[in-house]
C-alpha cells in the first residue's frame, strides 16, 4: 500500500512538472509576443510624433 501511495505522490509531483513547465513556457511566448507587438507599434508611435 505505501508503494502506491509513494507512485500516487511521484505521478502527482511529474504532473505538477509538467504543468508549471506549460505554463512558464506560455508566460515566455506571451513576453515574447508582447516584445514583438511594442516593435511593431513603435514606429506608429514614432510617426504620430511627427505630425
């Protein structure tokens, strides 16, 4: 019985791995869309200085 419940804890410790490795890989694409986006805009920017 202690087995399971020590296999139970190690599935549950790898699914929690896994899903924080998820999430901080999503966080970094959502940072990397958001740098994309500023370089995008910040000639919009730039060019409604001008007028």
């Amino acid at each position: 019985m202690f087995y399971n419940s020590q296999e139970a804890k190690t599935q549950e410790y790898e699914a929690l791995l896994t899903l924080f490795d998820t999430v901080r890989s999503h966080i970094e694409d959502v940072q990397g869309s958001s740098e994309k986006i500023s370089e995008l805009l910040d000639p919009c920017a730039l060019d409604l200085t001008k007028t």
